[in-house]
C-alpha cells in the first residue's frame, strides 16, 4: 500500500518531529511512505480568508504531487477536511476527486483503513485531549457534544492503546480553541482569551501534556502555554502513538 | 469593514475587562447545558430537526403560495393584512395605522423584525412613545442600547447594571440587586402601560397557511396581555416565518424552546387567528431583502432560522465577544449570515467573526450550515473586493508562494532563519498580533523536507 505523506506547510517548517513520527508510525504499520517533494500547502490559509479564487494554482501542485498513490494521509484534521471538501483544479478534476476520496487524517486512517487493534507504544503520561473542530465536526473523527448521537472517538481509541498513559478530558469537552487559522491574527483578543481558556481548564487537570489531532491548535496553546510558564508541553498524537517509554 | 466598528475591534474592548467575559461566557454555556440535557431527552431528537429542516425547505420552495394561501385565510378571518417591501415601508404602515387609530401609546412584545426595521427609532421620530413589554427589552431600552441577543436582550446586563437603570427610570431604592424586587417594581410599572395602550404591536414566530393564524411564543406572558387590552393589533412577521400546516407546530414548538432555554415549551404559545368583536387585528408581512436571499442558492436556507438562540449561546466567539459587538440587530452566528445580505460593505467583517467551529450548525434545530455559510460569504465578500487592497495583496503573495514549491521552499527556510536571527522581528506586539498573548514557536534547524532529504533518500 503506497501513502503519499501531505505534510501541513507550518508543520513542515516548525514541527518537523510530528511528520518524522507520522511517517515512522506508518512505516511501522507495513506502509511504503513516500513525501512528495515538491508539495507546499493545501490552499486553507487563503480559502478560509475568503481568496478561494486565487488558490488554483496551489490546488494544481497539490494535485500534481499526489497523483499516483493509494492513500494521502495528513497529521492533520483541518488539512485534511479543507482537501476533501474544496480541491478542485479545472482540467485535472478526475485527479481532483480521486484525492478527495482518498485522502484521510491519520487517526481516521489508522482506524478506518489500516483497522489496527492494537500499538506497541508506551506513554506514561497524564495527557489531556483537545478535540480540534474540523477533524471532529468535519471529519467525524468523534461523536460531537451538540448532537444527540452515540459517542465514539477514533482518536482516543487509538490513545487508549498506548501503555501508561492516563486520559482526561476538560470540562467543556469539545469547545473550539480559539486558533481558526487567520482568525488568531484578525480577532487577536478572542482568539487569545479562546486558548486561555482551554488551556486552563487542562491546567486545572494537572496534565503533563495537551494532545490532539491538529498542530495548529496545539501550537495556539503552545504559545499560551510558554508565555504563561506552565509546565504543560503540547503534543501531536501521531508522537505519542509512535512513543516509547520503559 | 474598514473603521473603528469591526468586530474584532469592539470584541477586544469587550474582553478588556476579562471577568465581565469570564462571566458573560459562562452565563450562556449554561444555557447551552440547558440545551444539552433537554435535547438529550428526546430520542428522536436529530429526527425531530431533520422533520423541521424539511418542512422550512419544503415551504421555502414554495413561499408564494403557502403566503398567499396564508393571506387569503387570514382575510377570511377578518384580519387586515399588509405587505412591506423593505423596513421603510414596514415602519410607514404600521405608523399609519396607529394614526388611523388615534392613539399615541403602544406596547410592543418583542420582535426581532422590529428592531431589524428600527420602529422604535422610526416612531420616536414621529412623536409616539412605544414601550417594550418583555423585561429585557424594556431594560435595555431604557438604557437606549439594542438587544444583544435575539433571546435575551439584556444577557450582557449584570444584576447591578439592571438595579441602576431601574433606580434611574423607575425609581427603584439604589443598590437593591434582588431579582424578585427588581422584577415586581418592572411589573408594577408594564402593569400601567398595559392598561393605557390601545396599541399592541407584536412579533410572530409561526404564520400558518392553511389557517391564517399566527403563533406567538413568550416566556412572560407579555404579548398576551398587551393584546388582550389592546383594541388594535399589529403583528410583524418576517415572510419567512410561514409553515405550511398547524399540525406542523408540533414539531417546531418541540424544538424551539428546547433550542433556546433548555425549557420543554415556552410558557405561552399564543395562537391569534381573527380580532375581537370590535376590535381590529393587522399582520404586516416584510421582505426586507429576504426574496434576494431566496434567490442566492448558497444562502438560502439561512431563511429557516426559527429565532431560537441556540447558535448563539454555543458559539465560543459570541460568548467572548458579546452581541453589541456585531453592529447588526441580529448577532451571533446567523446574524453574521443574514447581515451581508442587507449590506455587503457595512458587514463585511461578521462572517469573519468565527473560527468555523461547527458548533452552530450542530445545535441549530433546523439543520442550517451556519458555518458553511460563513465560509461561503467569506469567498463572495474578498471577491467581490470589500477585503481592503492590503488583504488582497497578502493574500496574491501567498497564493504566488503556494503555487512554487522552489519559492516556497526557499521563503520557508529564510523564514525559520530570520526568526533564529532577529526574533525581535516576530516577538513584537505592535508588529505581530500572534505574539501579544503567544509565544512563537521555536523554529527548529531542519524542516521536515531537509530531514526526509537527508534520511530517507
Ligand atoms: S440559525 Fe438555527 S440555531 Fe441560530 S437562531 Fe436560527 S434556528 Fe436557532
């Protein structure tokens, strides 16, 4: 089974450890992983700004870089989500929707695809989990608190594979973040006052660690977090999946 | 969207006093607990808002007819109907029927419609004194300022800011912050102008078609009573609120309080149908731009929306920001829908207000995308070039950058050395609105490319 590895451009330039871990946890799960070089970013940053219009010529590298593989899998949900449900390219829209349909966040793929039971990982860690918007109300990666619905979540059936470690959830257990792409710099004051408050209700928990299926909320609360001097450390799951403690 | 109005700009001096936000946020997270737990006991609930979100498209689809077979119901009826293109016409006719009438005092049950039209304002101008009857609309027309919430008006008011408005208006002793005492001096004081208008001006939630008749749902009985002692009713409704049959109320007063406070129904669900013997009974049915949002096949169906609050009181960015803060009679999440469509310049910025949680969409009880429209306004706005040139530019360089791997390649890696040279650049407050409550991340030696270049290749 051939992955073609779509790395976030900011994960790509500030987090490279969350895709060397992706691409690590895949390899182990007996896939061929290839990263297409010349791949830059998904279009998001500009879509959610409102220049769609502009993003063709992004949406073309995309496509020509991730033809020609089984799966494209992303360490992230909003990446993901903004490729299945706006990537289109005049000339090239059979390609298009080919990697609509076969494009997945990891944990989704994990579960939905690979259909692993079980991990080799160790993480003796109190870690709290931060249910980012797209890949959950998006993607469907987890029953959602609004809906009335069975409860279910792919990411923390994968968490809770991995020995040692110790979930908890924040009281309000899925509310946003606060990141929402450009909205942290054009709504600066309730962005900030957003990951204030997630990241204190994780405090108040006594976690070592934030996790979830997207960098960039975790990378607002980084910032939160290192400005405040907490102890608490974020952490992308695909590192914890791919962790070994003894 | 340029100025001093935006949002984000009235947001941040909202949340410059972060108790007040504190407070505000938990207020309404516990009307959506409220919610929560009353959707939870019903199984058929997701059921229950698809039926709803049928019945809305279904009737959307046919408006004309289902309005006019409501008209000439509603004629049989003995009830005088009115129809308004846009709020200047609405506001003249109701004005002349008042005059019709002869009487200068009026009381008003609360309708959105109405302050969307700005009658209030409309009619002060012309010498008549209207006085809201719901206790939160009275309070904040007291302190000359709009509702912040479709729901409750008042839910940025502290008990303290409602005792000084009441020692102030209605002489209330000073500092008395009781609920009880404050609510029967307001009591006392609406008991008056009840029993003195002639008028009663009132909102619609539900227009049925095939009866003529109209549905009115309150929590305090207001609408009732301002009726009842009125000899002349005029209930404002925007031509969305139809519904094809009364049997259809079942699903829709189900949802709507439940939606709105957790409560299983309003305590009044008032149903008008024709006037009293010698009294008379007006229905002003209003556009207000809402056919030009019929015809935009993206946004249509924000004209489902039922009024129930819900999207408000779950949205992160509402509860922080406060609903004065989107400068439109209609805040929140659908107010940031509806609003471009009245004005695209003015309200450039509202469907930016949001981070496209999903949250509302997910809570709304007649399905409505809220934040798929949010994101689709945002694309017709910058197209339409109400983004300002320095977005615009922005934008066609990242969009250049994106396109080139070669150049992205290199703008990245310049960029990670730049902040490991002069991090002064990046962790500035005036230069970079990230790093006022941020730290930057710390740019580390290798991107994930180099890495893989090195390792894997
Ligand atoms: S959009 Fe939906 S949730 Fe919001 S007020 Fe209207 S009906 Fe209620």
């Amino acid at each position: 089974m051939k992955v073609g590895l779509f790395v976030p451009c900011y994960v790509d330039q500030f987090y490279p450890n969350v895709a060397i871990a992706t691409m690590q946890l895949l390899e182990k799960l007996g896939c061929e992983v290839v990263f297409p070089l010349e791949q830059t970013c998904c279009g998001q940053p500009m879509a959610n700004s409102g220049f769609s219009h502009i993003s063709e010529g992004c949406n073309k590298n995309f496509v020509d870089n991730f033809s020609g593989v089984d799966y494209v899998v992303c360490p992230s949900g909003s990446c993901t989500l903004h490729i299945k449900d706006h990537l289109h390219v005049e000339g090239k829209e059979a390609e298009a929707e080919k990697i609509r349909k076969q494009v997945y966040e990891l944990s989704e793929f994990l579960i939905d695809v690979l259909k692993i039971d079980h991990l080799t990982a160790s993480f003796p860690f109190k870690v709290g989990i931060h249910s980012s918007c797209h890949g959950q109300r998006g993607l469907h990666l987890s029953s959602m608190s609004e809906r009335v619905l069975p409860a279910f979540s792919k990411p923390e059936t994968l968490l809770n594979m991995v020995k040692g470690i110790t979930l908890c959830k924040p009281q309000r257990v899925d509310e946003c973040c606060g990141f929402g792409g450009t909205f942290c710099v054009f709504e600066e004051a309730v962005s900030a006052k957003m990951g204030k408050d997630r990241v204190q209700e994780h405090e108040d928990n006594h976690v070592d660690y934030i996790t979830g299926v997207d960098m960039s909320c975790l990378m607002h609360m980084e910032g939160i977090l290192k400005r405040q001097h907490s102890k608490v450390k974020v952490i992308h799951i695909a590192e914890i999946l791919n962790a070994h403690f003894n | 969207m340029q100025g001093t109005t935006t949002h984000s700009e009235k947001a941040a001096q909202f949340i410059a006093n972060e108790p007040r936000t504190d407070w505000h946020d938990d207020t309404l997270w516990f009307v959506r607990t409220k919610r929560d737990r009353a959707a939870h006991t019903i199984e058929a609930w997701e059921g229950l808002r698809a039926t709803a979100s049928h019945i809305k498209e279904h009737t959307l689809s046919n408006l004309h007819d289902y309005l006019t077979q409501f008209e000439q119901n509603a004629l049989a009826n003995g009830v005088q109907v009115h129809w308004a293109a846009d709020a200047a016409e609405h506001n003249a006719i109701v004005h002349s029927i008042i005059k019709k009438a002869g009487i200068d005092k009026i009381v008003k049950s609360k309708s959105m419609l109405t302050e969307e039209c700005h009658l209030n304002e409309y009619l002060i101008q012309q010498g008549i004194d209207v006085v809201d009857t719901d206790l939160g609309e009275r309070i904040v027309q007291f302190r000359h300022e709009l509702p912040s919430h479709i729901v409750l008006p008042a839910i940025h008011l502290k008990k303290q800011d409602v005792s000084d408005t009441f020692h102030e208006h209605l002489g209330t002793e000073k500092d008395n912050i009781d609920p009880s005492y404050l609510t029967h001096a307001a009591r006392l004081h609406l008991r008056d102008k009840f029993i003195a208008s002639d008028v009663a001006i009132t909102g619609v939630n539900f227009a049925i078609a095939e009866t003529g008749g109209i549905v009115v749902c309150t929590n305090e009985g207001n609408a009732d009573m301002g009726v009842h002692a009125a000899r002349v009713h005029i209930a404002c409704m925007g031509m969305e609120k139809m519904i094809p049959k009364a049997e259809h109320l079942g699903v829709f007063l189900r949802l709507l309080a439940r939606s709105a406070t957790g409560q299983p129904i309003t305590t009044y669900s008032s149903h008008f149908h024709k006037p009293r013997k010698g009294a008379e009974m007006h229905i002003v049915i209003v556009d207000n731009g809402r056919s030009r949002q019929l015809g935009r096949a993206d946004f249509r169906n924000s004209l489902k929306c039922i009024r129930c609050g819900a999207c408000f009181n779950t949205c992160p960015v509402y509860r922080r920001s406060g609903g004065h803060s989107y400068h439109n009679a209609v805040a929140g999440p659908i107010g940031s829908i509806l609003a471009p469509n009245i004005d695209m310049r003015k309200n450039a910025d509202l469907p930016f207000a949001s981070t496209l949680c999903g949250s509302c969409s997910n809570v709304c009880p007649v399905k409505i995308d809220i934040h798929d429209q949010l994101w689709k306004w945002r694309q017709v706005l910058m197209k339409e070039g109400y983004g300002g040139s320095g977005k615009n530019i922005m934008m066609k360089g990242m969009a250049f950058v994106l396109s080139h791997p070669r150049i992205y390649r290199m703008a990245g890696g310049m960029g990670r050395k730049v902040m490991r040279w002069m991090p002064w650049l990046f962790n500035n407050k005036s230069l970079n609105p990230w790093y006022k409550n941020r730290e930057m991340p710390a740019p580390p030696k290798q991107s994930f490319r180099e890495w893989y270049q090195q390792n894997k290749q």
